[in-house]
C-alpha cells in the first residue's frame, strides 16, 4: 500500500495539498467487551472529526481495522483468520486498502503480527488508540510503508473521550437533535493491577491508571447535553479506581476478608487494603450519624459526583471486582436512585480452593455475603455474572461447588468461559489442566442451570409494569422498539404512539423470552 490517496500527500513547497478526492472510509470490527467497543467507538468518533466517514461494511472500505481481543485464545484466532480472509479479498480486488490489527491482540503480539501478515500495515496497542488518525494519514500518504506502535505512553488513559453519537455526521449535536444513542459507556480508567492468575488483562493493558473525576465528569456533562440519559462507567477493574492516584486520608472497614490474600500474584502488585481517600473533585457523602462523613473510596466518589449532573437519569458500571464491594459501595446504592438496580459481579468459580488458585482475594462466603447485602440494599436488583469453568485442578467437586453456587444466588445472567491457556500468565504452567472435553462438558452443564434459573427469573416479570429507557428500533425487527429496565434486561415493545429513544417509559411484561422481555406500553395507565 503506498499513496493511494494524492490529498494526503505534503507538497514539495511544504504546503499541504487541497483534498481533490474524497476523504478515505473506515470500516472497524471490534472483538471481545464493551471496553473495546468503547474504544472503537473513539478511534471512529476522531477519524470521523479529521473528515474520514464510516464504511458500512468492510467490503467497500478504504481501511479495514481489527480492534482484538486476548482474554482467550479463540477471540484471538478469529480476528487472525478474520485477517486472512480480509487480505485474501482486498489484495485482490482493492491492494491499496490499508489494514489495521488494533487492541489487546496488536499489544501483546506487536511486530508478530506484521512478520506473520506481511499485508498488514498497521499494529496499534493499547495506550495508542489516539495516534490513529495521524498513523493513517502516513500510510495513506505513502510517507510511511508499515507503523507498529505497542509503546506505553503516560497520559493515555484520559485519551479516549470522543464519542460518537451522530454516526458519521462530523460534528456532534447540541440536544436539538436527539443522537442515534442515548446511552453511551465512558471510560474512567485503563489497566488492571488485580494479577488473575488465569488473566492476560495486565498485560495487555498495563497498569491501571486512573483519570480524574472533573475529566470524567465533564465528559458525562457533554454527552447529557447531547440528549444521553443513560451512562455506564467503564474500566476493568472500575472499584480499583483510582486507589494508586489518591493519596490515603482515612479509613473505612476493608472489602476483603482477615486471612484471605488480597489476591495478585506479582510482588509489586500492591494490593495494600488503601481504605479512604481526598479525592480532586470528589465529594464526602453526607455525614453519617455521629457527625462526620462516612470515608468512601475514590470510586464512590465518581458516583456521587456523576449523580449530580442534572439531565442524567441512570448510571451503570463495569466491570467491577467483588473485593470493590466495602459497605460504602453498598450503601451508595441505597442513597443513590440515579445507580440503577443492576451489579455485574464476576465470581468466577464457586470452590473456594479454585478462587484461591485464581488469586481472587475473596471466598464463596463473601461473595455470598455482598450479594445478600446488595439485595437487601436494592430487592429489585439484577445480578450478572462471570464463572470460568474448567481451570487448571478443577475437580467434579469443585465444579459442583460452582453448579451449588449459581443455584444459591440465582443470577440473573452467567457469562461462561471455558479456561483458555494464556501465555505468561501462572495458571497456563500449573499442573492438572482439564482437558478440553471435560471443559466443554462443564460449560454446557453449567449453561443449563443458569438458563433455568434466568428463564424463571424472567419469568417472574410477567404481568409487572416496570420502567425501561427506550433504546431505540429493535435490530432484530425496526418495525419494534427496545429498552431497557434498571435491573438490565432487555424490553421488545411495539410502540402504541409517541414512544421516542431517550423517554423513560412504564411497560407491562406480556411475555418472557430467554434473556428477553416482551412488554406493552399501551396497557400502562399514564
Ligand atoms: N473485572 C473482571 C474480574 O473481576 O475478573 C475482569 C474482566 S475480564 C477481562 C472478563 C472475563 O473474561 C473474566 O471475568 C473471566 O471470566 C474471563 N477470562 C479472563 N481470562 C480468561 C481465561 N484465560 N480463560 C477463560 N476466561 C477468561
């Protein structure tokens, strides 16, 4: 690929040349979570402000960009096979299209990438989601043949902002304009220092670092101006936040148990139970009864300060760890109502001898524990999860104590994860690897049991009214709209009227689908 696009090109005089064609495409697939969606979402909303437009499929794009995902080895073969093929079609039919492997997989894999794919042209890791746009304009311009760039930056984590709310329009709305979403993740932090030992997170990531909460805040303010009314609060470990940039003023009592190693496994990884925090920006909730305000970490300091913007009516967060859960976390839902009724606790495994050989710092009966206060805090609450079925010495009876688990908290909704070998983390070189049948039969045991318990928890809406933010046209059926309730499920409706994305409306539950509701809005008296 080399200067396929002439505008790009700097003139001999210095000058940069008019655009006589039009300006490039992008077409960007994004494997694995939200925080990789989000970050698609930002390296788009930048291309799309320096005059790129978004492709609408790969098949007629200038650029084709990967954004990857390492947690398991599957999300990295699909995006190297998705690779091949794409190299397969366009050097073909269209060789000056510039491809791009981006993410978690571009960061752990680097300059690998480009030895094993010699077509593609551009590794871009993790802290540099930002350089982007000028990275393309290289290439594009033919001034640069192939950029790799894994190199840690300082700052990078306060990078991705932009969103991208009015899909190719370059410029945002002012509020007028409704936006195509009217929900939006932002992230508030980058990296894990919590050292899973199955988890290439730290990694991939690098260490976490946190932004301040005015960044945050005024990122949350832009988008309610623009019409948002919902907003999720993204990281990978959200209830570490901020614990390394704060400095410690006092304390309240730990989230993790006496005796139970905090998890972590490297030296330095230092997980010190840091209790209470000044946070710049931040705010003490009101005081508690004896006078002085109850101490809150740094996280519960973003909800407050996140509360009070005017215009917002629900904030979520995710991902969290199970040891962020201290009583101010806790109370935080019950003082609150903006925090919905919704927790995404990822358990992992419900043997006590597996989590210790996780390194998750805390025990069944902790967990326990937190999920009975949430519930008592919040009854309505939606409890998610994720269990990795599978890991290395997992024995029957350990996966039993898994299976018992599920059936005591009765989660709303499991993500399952077959362990999958990560290279240079300590759990791929323990002993007793379960065997990939064993695990492909525990996944599907366990699979049955949560579709159960979540079938009949969906099944108990039937009949209810309940509040859902209108989402937008079902993608399914356009004809149909979708929602969502504050406990996280999912609400297909087919609109009596006037009903517009960004409403919060009442429905009635008519029907319960497997992780989907159906309701009517037209049989809830205003
Ligand atoms: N905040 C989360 C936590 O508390 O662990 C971390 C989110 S992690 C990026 C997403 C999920 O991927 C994890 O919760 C875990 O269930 C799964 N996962 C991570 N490493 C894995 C591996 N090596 N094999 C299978 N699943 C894995």
């Amino acid at each position: 690929m080399a200067g396929a696009f002439g505008p790009f090109q700097d003139r001999a005089d210095g000058l940069i040349c008019h655009y006589s064609r039009p300006m490039p495409s992008v077409y960007i697939k994004t494997y694995g979570c939200q925080m990789n969606e989000r970050d698609s979402e930002a390296v788009a909303a930048q291309l799309v402000a320096k005059g790129y437009t978004l492709a609408p499929s790969e098949a007629v794009a200038d650029v084709i960009l990967l954004n990857t995902c390492s947690v398991r080895d599957f999300a990295e073969q699909k995006a190297l096979n998705k690779m091949v093929n794409v190299i397969a079609e366009t050097r073909r039919n269209r060789p000056e299209t510039v491809l791009g492997f981006m993410g978690c997989m571009a960061q752990n894999r680097g300059q690998e990438l480009i030895d094993r794919l010699p077509d593609v042209d551009l590794v871009l890791g993790t802290q540099k989601f930002h350089r982007a746009a000028d990275y393309l304009d290289e290439l594009l311009a033919g001034r640069r043949e192939k950029i790799v760039d894994v190199a840690a930056e300082q700052g990078s984590e306060a990078t991705i902002r932009e969103h991208l709310l009015y899909g190719n329009a370059a410029k945002n709305g002012d509020g007028r304009r409704l936006p195509l979403q009217v929900t939006a993740f932002v992230s508030i932090m980058q990296g894990c220092n919590q050292y899973c030992t199955f988890c290439i997170v730290p990694y991939t990531r690098g260490e976490e670092r946190s932004r301040s909460i005015p960044d945050i805040v005024a990122e949350c303010r832009q988008l309610v101006s623009q019409g948002v009314k919902e907003i999720t609060l993204l990281g990978q470990i959200v209830t570490s936040y901020g614990k390394r940039r704060f400095g410690v003023v006092a304390g309240v009592p730990p989230a993790v148990e006496p005796g139970v190693p905090p998890g972590g496994w490297t030296p330095n990884s230092s997980n010190r139970l840091e209790i209470s925090y000044i946070v710049p920006g931040g705010k003490m909730p009101p005081s508690t009864a004896g006078g002085t305000p109850a101490a809150t970490s740094p996280f519960v300091q973003l909800l407050d300060a996140v509360h009070e913007i005017e215009g917002l009516e629900r904030i979520r967060f995710t991902s969290p760890h199970p040891k962020g859960y201290g009583d101010d976390l806790i109370e935080a839902y019950a003082r609150l109502p903006k925090l919905v009724e919704s927790a995404h606790l990822p358990v992992q495994s419900g043997s006590d001898r597996v989590l210790k050989l996780m390194h998750r710092g805390y025990t069944r009966a902790r967990y326990v524990g937190i999920i009975d206060k949430l519930r008592r805090a919040r009854p309505e609450i939606g409890i998610s999860t994720d269990i990795i079925v599978g890991f290395p010495g997992e024995t029957e009876d350990d996966f039993q104590r898994t299976l018992s688990l599920a059936r005591e908290i009765e989660f709303d909704q499991a993500y399952i994860f077959k362990y999958s070998q990560r290279r240079d983390t300590p759990a791929a070189e323990m002993p007793d690897q379960v065997p990939q049948k064993i695990r492909e039969e525990r996944n599907q045991r366990l699979l049955d049991v949560i579709n159960k318990i979540a079938g009949r928890r969906y099944g108990a809406f039937m009949g209810r009214q309940t509040q859902i933010l209108v989402e937008g046209p079902s993608k399914k059926n356009p004809a149909r709209m979708t929602g969502r309730t504050r406990c996280n499920k999912i609400v297909v409706f087919d609109p009596a009227g006037g009903e517009n994305r960004g409403q919060l409306i009442d429905v009635k539950i008519t029907r319960a689908g497997s992780f989907t509701l159906y309701g009517d809005p037209a049989i809830v008296s205003p």
